[in-house]
C-alpha cells in the first residue's frame, strides 16, 4: 500500500504524520518504507543518521532529476527504511516543466521495481502541488490529505481535491482520497469550529481520529526521535496508534 501524506498549506503537520505512521507500523513488525518528497528534507533529517553528509546523488534527487534507482537507506528504526531528499529537489520544478519524457511518472517508474519489499510505502510531501507532488501521487494508491484548524486550510482542502481529480483523470486512475486528517486539534472555539465545518462539507471522508496539539511531537523530532521511542505515552503517540489502527491494521 503506497500512501502520499500531502497538503499544499505549510506547516500543518504532514512530516510528523508521515513519521508516526512510518515508524509506528514498523514497530508493530511491518516492513515500511518512507520517501521523503520535500526538499526541505525535514523527515530525513529527524530518521537519517548522519543526514548532513549525505550527497544529492544518495537522494531521491538522482531519481527525480537524472531517473537513476531508488536510493534506500537503513534507519535506526527496525523494519524502517527511508530514501532521503535533498535541498536542490527544489528545482526539480523548473526542470520537469520543461521535460519531454513522462515526468509524472520518474518517482512511479523505478518505485514499481521496489515496492513488492515492503508493507506500506508513505510519501512525505512539500507544501505546494508541483510536479513532485504529482510524482508521489502517479506512485499511489492512495492519498492522505493533512488538515490543520483554521479557515485556509479548509479552503485548500479544495484546491488539493482539484489536484487529486486531475491526477486521476490524467495519470493514475487508481489513486484513492483515503482520507482527511484532522491535526493540531485543541479545545478552542476556533479549532472545534473548524473541525465542525470541514466534518459537514466532507462528511465521511473526515478520519474519525483527530491528532491533538502536543508539543512532544516537536520535541521528539528534534532529537531526531519518532513520537513512539521519544514517548510512548504522548497524546499524538496515543493518537497515531489509533489512526493506524482505525485505517492501516484494523485487526492489529
Ligand atoms: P511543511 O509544510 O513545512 O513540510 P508539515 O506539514 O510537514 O510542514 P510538520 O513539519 O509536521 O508539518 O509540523 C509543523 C510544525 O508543527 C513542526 O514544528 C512540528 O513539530 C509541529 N507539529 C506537528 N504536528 C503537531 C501536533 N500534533 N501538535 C503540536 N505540534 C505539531
Ligand atoms: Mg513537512
């Protein structure tokens, strides 16, 4: 099962989703791999040893701009396994605009000859529904959209459902909306509000677990740690074994 974790808005929590889960089904012994899409590289720093020393060419870069394999690398995570990103896929964009091959398709091309040595295959995502976006989402089966409280998010749950329909009409007819995550929730009158609105106009396409505000997540990351080995007790380590096993091992 290959899932993109994506939504255009920054900053809504598409990383630290993309990682619990990664992590947490790895834990429960599935083989997982975790592509990690974004040029900010924010998932390969926090599960890459050593990520400062890696060169372009042992990144997904190599396969996005010059359509060589996949570069898997091991994680200290057992059953985790991650290929990492690079800061100069940020200008991949310009590139692929201007490629005359099927570039939709580079990422799926060389995931296809891979995918059968893994359980579940989570693409992290940048902020934005470029052409690496649309990479991760011709590679899927399914994605997962990141909503976070607040009145623009909602609004870009649109702007990505346009994204989704022109993949499937174009590239992947098989892609599936798995999904809306509701993330960073607390009790305010704003969040509820929000979360109130985006349940109405999507009704059963809302995830039933919502991932709370919970500093730990942060702090967890920033010792390079999943929510899991950081603290298994958090809410969000909570929250994701419940997403995981609401959508991903429901027998588990
Ligand atoms: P970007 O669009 O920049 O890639 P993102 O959507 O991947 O961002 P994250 O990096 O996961 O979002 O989260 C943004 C910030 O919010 C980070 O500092 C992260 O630690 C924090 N964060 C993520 N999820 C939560 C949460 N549930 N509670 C509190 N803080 C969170
Ligand atoms: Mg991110």
């Amino acid at each position: 099962m290959i899932v993109s974790i994506a939504s255009q808005k920054g900053g809504v929590g598409k990383t630290s989703t993309a990682i619990s889960l990664a992590a947490g089904i790895a834990r429960k012994g599935k083989k997982v791999l975790l592509i990690d899409m974004d040029s900010q590289a924010n998932s390969s720093k926090v599960l890459v040893p050593d990520y400062s020393k890696l060169d372009k060419d042992q990144t997904v870069y190599r396969t996005i701009m010059d359509r060589k394999p996949l570069v898997i690398l091991r994680t200290k995570i057992p059953n985790l396994d991650i290929v990492a990103s690079h800061i100069l896929i940020s200008e991949t964009d310009v590139t692929l605009t201007t490629a005359l091959d099927h570039r939709e398709a580079r990422l799926k091309n060389e995931l296809d000859k891979i995918k059968h040595n893994y359980d579940f295959i989570f693409l992290d995502n940048p902020p934005a529904l470029g052409w690496l976006t649309i990479n991760s989402f011709t590679a899927s089966d399914s994605a997962l959209i990141v909503v976070s409280p607040g009145y623009f998010e909602l609004d870009s749950v649109v702007q990505i459902s346009k994204t989704i329909s022109n993949v499937q009409e174009f590239f992947n007819s098989n892609l599936k909306l798995l999904g809306l995550l509701f993330t960073m929730s607390d009790s305010t009158i704003n969040t509820q509000t929000s979360l109130q609105v985006l349940r109405q106009t999507y009704t059963d396409k809302v995830l039933k677990t919502i991932i709370p505000k919970n500093v730990d997540l942060k702090d967890a990351h920033m010792q390079k740690q999943d929510i899991f080995a950081f603290n298994p007790n958090a809410n969000a380590a909570k929250a994701y074994n419940t997403l995981i096993e609401e959508v991903f091992l429901p027998n588990a």
